[in-house]
C-alpha cells in the first residue's frame, strides 16, 4: 500500500519533502542567476583531490586525464584542513561559579559524555564535515544502557525542516541510507512528537513530488511497534546542525566553495606546464633537404631519426641541413600558477606560508601577523559551533531526564586556543595575570590546561601544600615557652595558606 504524501506534515509528506530536498543537493544546479552552483558531490570531489579534467585544445582528453595523475595539487584541502586543525574542544562549562559543586558535577558528567562517544577523535569529523560539506549534524539519541549516544551525520543522509519562522527550532529531520546487510533503503524520520521508520527494495529511490513516487516504501516494524513508529521521548528532534557560514547562506557555505574557479585555474595551469615541459622543454630539431625513403609495402615515409637525447642525426647528402627550435620558456607557467596560489590564499584567508612553504628569514612576528586571518576566522567558526556543541551537551542530559541542564542556556564550550603560542610566551602572560589579580584556575585555562588536567593538578597543589607544611613542621625547633608555642602556631597558619590566600590544606 503506498504512503499517503498528499496530507501536509504528514510522515509521507515530510518522507517526501526531506527525501526530495536531500537528493536533489547532491548535484549541481542551477541558481535564481543561472550560474552554476556546486552539489555536495562535486564539493567532495575537490576536497578528495578529484576535480574534474581541464579542457585544453588540441589535446585528447584522454592523454588529459593520464597528465591529471602528475599535475593533481589538492589546494582547496588545506583550505579545509588549516582551520580545522585549529578547531578543538577542551570541555564544557555549566552554569556559574555560585552554583558551587552542581555546576563542577555537570561540567564533570558533560566531560564523561564527551568521552564515552570519543568525541576527542570523532568532532573532527563533524567540523571537517561542516566545513567541506556546508553543514553536519550530531545525532542524539539513547543507548541500550540508558546513556546518550553522539554520531556525526553528513548531509548527504541527513535532510532537516525548520519550523516556519525560526532558524533554530527544527520541525522534522530525515535521515536516508542504504543497508549494506540487506541491500534495502531505510529512513528514518523524527518530529517532535514521534520517530517513524521506512523501507523500500529500492537502491535509488525518487521523490517526485507527488504520492504516487512513494510507492514501494513500507512502514519499518520495530521492536516496540508494529506501524513503524515510536513516541519520541525528548519531544526535539534530535539532530543538531553544524552550519558553516551562515552568513554567506542560511544552510551553509563550504569553506573551498568560492576558491573553486582558482583550483580550475591551477589545474589548467599545471597541465599547460606538463605540455610544454613533454613537448618543449627539450629542443625540438629539424632536417631540411633529405629525402625520405618509403616503406615498399604499405608506401608510408620512413622516420629518418630518432628523436633521442642520445642519438646524433647524420645525412650523406651534402645539401641536408640541420637546425633545432628554441626550448619552451617554463618560467611563465610557474609564475600563473604562483599567482593563482596567491589569490586563493587572500580569498580563503590560509597564510600564505601554509601553500608556499617558502619561508627564509621571516621574523616571529611577521609569521604571526601572517596567521591573522586564518586565527579571526576560527574564531568565527568557534563561536558558530559552539552553541550547537552546547545544544548537544543540552540535548545528552535530556536523554538523562536532567532537564534543569538540558535547560541550562548559560552553558560555555571551552575552546582551544587556535593562536600559534610558545610556552614562554604563555607563561610570561601568566605570570603578569597573577600580578593583575587573575584566580589560578583561570590562569591554567589560558596556558591551554584542559579541565581534566586542571582538576589532577588541583589535587597536586593541596598534595604539596600538605608536604610542605609537614616538612616546615619537622624542621621547626620545638617551642620551650608558651610564647615560643603561639609563635610556632601562627607560622603553621601562614604556610598552610597558598597565593590566593585561602588555605590549602
């Protein structure tokens, strides 16, 4: 019986919508201007070093394509990879310091959930995936175990709907993939309200804007349910997006989407270098006056020479002569290519360091002002993702039925710093920090300490506070007179006492 999609918000109607929305994003279209706008696919492409082969006249495209193999220089994946690289979370701050050890316990239970599901290894994959595919998305969902799992989900799967007004709150998300078990097509649709699972035999299936395209998709029986639905008990749909670029477009910008022409550029480049590196660089030489003999069988000219650096061309005939072309001048070519790298390191802001990897005799301070604009961008990006981070982490502990943080919008996600800094550096600043009054524990997040490292080196202060106070007391001469013994006992509070002032032990 195929799915009803005519009835607005209905499960066939969002399977339809979302399905529809997300295949047709895989490929390229045509915008409102009529320029061409990249898919996802052709996206992954350039980030994979697959671009497409350059048109050069005159020449076989498929001796192009064997040239492609020396000439491919993946420019637009360090575009991608240099922030990236830059971009990692340290932890998560709930709530404010007078909230006392309930605003510790979250930040350490936040800590836990963010390694239980590695996300130190895999939010890689969902900022590399954002900014190489416009956006990705966490996906929250309960165990088995009753604790909150965290995947990362591309858009090439995921497809979501916000609700009419807003660009934050999510009406329905679809998630559509092919099971390698069995060979079908499963989907999985989320509102607020309930979770619904489809199936269809079908490897490739069309949303064609009418009911009649969704024939062949069933209702999924899961275990709890015999239509293909449950109630979604975090009433949210629990998919987080990550969208790079707001601004450039509401549902994402790649990072290497406006510097795709420049790799064209390169590309074409490098092959008009290999050309004339395969055809003139070496100098081309010429006989005059000789005659050709012919094959006696099939008629055709004979080759006289062989063009060979080795060989050395000789003529009987006295009227022969020889002469040989110019070579190519390569230094052209270079110095396009050169320029092409310039201009997509000012326009995707990658310090031009990064692309050249000349650098003689350059000062720490030019090096520094250089990665200005690769560190503002970061920054920006952090500032993106940090509260849909923190819409995760708020997301978690409603799986964990706390809702006083699944509410806690004064949350903080504690980033790295993505400035390039020397030890010395930090801890001059540091110091200078703790003349202007700045706590310790601040101090320590600013020389990059995560928040696990800093409660293991809390734990080691009031250790060696203990230690010293015990060593200060053994050295102590033992009082003889009452006045001697208040004495004793007025150091002993002293040196219990740290640089803040409070007492350590």
């Amino acid at each position: 019986m195929p799915i009803d999609a005519t009835r607005v918000e209905s499960p066939g109607w969002w399977l339809q919508r979302l399905g529809k929305k997300l295949l047709d994003e895989r490929d390229d279209c045509r915008d409102e201007d009529g320029e061409t706008e990249p898919g996802l696919n052709t996206l992954r492409r350039y980030a994979e070093n697959k671009a497409p082969l350059p048109h050069v006249p005159g020449i076989d495209p498929a001796e192009i394509a064997e040239w492609m193999k020396d000439a491919r220089t993946n420019w637009t994946s360090l575009v991608i990879d240099s922030p990236v690289e830059r971009m990692h979370v340290d932890g998560f701050r709930f709530g404010s310091p007078t909230d006392g050890d309930s605003a510790q316990a979250a930040d350490d239970e936040a800590n836990r959930i963010w390694q239980e599901n590695s996300l130190d290894a895999d939010a890689d994959l969902i900022h590399y995936g954002a900014l190489s595919q416009r956006r990705a998305f966490a996906l929250v969902e309960r165990g088995d175990d009753g604790r909150p799992v965290i995947t990362h989900e591309t858009p090439r799967q995921v497809a979501v709907e916000h609700m009419q007004g807003s660009r934050r709150k999510l009406a329905a998300g679809l998630k559509l993939w092919r099971d390698d078990w069995t060979g079908n097509t499963r989907a999985t649709l989320w509102t607020p309200e309930k979770i619904y699972d489809f199936v269809t035999r079908s490897q490739t299936p069309v949303f064609a804007g009418n009911s009649a395209s969704l024939r062949g998709w069933d209702a999924f029986a899961l275990p709890s349910s015999t239509d293909g639905t449950q109630a979604n008990l975090l009433k949210d749909v629990p998919l987080i997006p990550f969208i790079n670029r707001r601004n450039r477009r509401l549902m994402g910008f790649a990072e290497h989407e406006d510097v795709l022409t420049i790799q064209n550029r390169i590309t074409l480049s490098l092959i008009n270098l290999l050309a004339a590196m395969k055809y003139g660089a070496f100098r081309q030489r010429y006989a005059s006056g000789l005659e050709v003999d012919e094959d006696p069988i099939t008629g055709r000219k004979l080759t006289p020479y062989k063009l060979d650096i080795k060989s050395l061309w000789t003529s009987e005939d006295p009227e022969t002569r020889f002469g040989e072309f110019a070579a190519t001048d390569l230094k052209p070519y270079v110095s396009a290519v050169e320029s092409a790298v310039q201009d997509l390191a000012a326009i995707s802001r990658t310090p031009p360091h990064y692309l050249i990897g000349a650098v003689v005799n350059v000062s720490g301070d030019a090096l520094k002002a250089a990665e200005t604009g690769l560190v503002s961008k970061v920054r920006d990006r952090q500032r993106t993702f940090g509260e849909s981070w923190e819409q995760t982490m708020r997301m978690a502990f409603r799986v964990l039925g706390d809702e006083t943080r699944a509410t806690a919008y004064n949350a903080e996600t504690l980033w790295r710093d993505p400035e390039s800094r020397s030890i010395s550096e930090l801890a001059d600043a540091a110091v200078k920090k703790e003349a202007a009054g700045v706590p310790w524990r601040q101090r320590m997040e600013d020389m990059g300490y995560t928040p696990t490292q800093i409660a293991r080196m809390e734990i080691d202060r009031a250790a060696d506070a203990i230690t010293a106070q015990a060593a200060a007391e053994a050295a102590a001469p033992q009082p003889t007179s009452l006045a001697d013994a208040r004495s004793a006992r007025d150091q002993r509070t002293v040196i219990g006492r740290d640089a803040n002032g409070s007492v350590a032990a």
